[in-house]
C-alpha cells in the first residue's frame, strides 16, 4: 500500500485571504482596538438560614420544641440553597425565622414571669 507523505508545516500552503499590516502616512503601524463594555449583574442577596440563631434557640430555651423546629427549617433552607433553589431556601429561611422570633419571645417572657414571681415571693417571705 502506498502511504501519503506526511505533511509538514512548511509545506501546507495557507487558504484564505492574506493580512496586511496597516500604515498610515508616516510608515507608524495601526492598530485596532476592542472596548468592551460589561453591563453590571445586579446584586441578589443570598437567602439567609439562621442556622445560629436556630441552634441557639435549640439549647439555650426551647419551649414546646420550636427551636427544633427552626433547626429542621434552617437545615433545609441552607439544602435548598445549595441545591440552588433560592427561592425555596428564602420561604424556609423566612419559617426558620419565624420560630426563632416566636421561641425568643416566649423564652424571654417565660424569665420575666419567673422573675416578677420570684421576686413577689421574696418580698412576700421578707415582710
């Protein structure tokens, strides 16, 4: 069988139009140059999951197991987001939120009756 010759670089010619270098009047080369131009991305806050907020809720006051319930939305926010559903991350961020805010109030309510109780039982014991 008869093989091709191989091809070598030197003896390939080059299809396609010639380029020239352009001059102008005083023999100075022209050069062409390219501006682009980037339209700035608006910013999107990434969704927030509260994780701290929830696993402190979780152990320093958890009444009626919501600060459970705002670990489990937090964790599932923060797959969400992975995941790159945003828009779920936010809803479950948001219901994280939610019980956090309701476990607070009820933690910090729960130690303003226990004071006010305490202290009317001192007073009481005092006088």
């Amino acid at each position: 069988m008869d093989q091709p010759p191989p091809c070598q670089p030197e003896f390939v010619p080059m299809k396609g139009n010639k380029y020239m270098r352009l001059e102008d009047t005083h023999g100075a080369p022209k050069f062409q140059h390219t501006v682009v131009l980037e339209q700035p991305q608006p910013v999107v806050p990434h969704p927030r999951d509260h994780i701290i907020w929830s696993l402190c809720s979780l152990v320093y006051g958890n009444p009626f197991c919501l600060g459970m319930l705002a670990v489990y939305f937090s964790i599932k926010s923060r797959d969400r987001k992975m995941v790159g559903d945003l828009e779920g991350a936010r809803k479950h961020g948001k219901t994280a939120c939610c019980f956090n805010t309701v476990t607070l109030t009820l933690v910090i309510l729960g130690l303003l009756f226990f004071f006010i109780t305490y202290g009317i039982i001192i007073y009481q014991v005092t006088h």
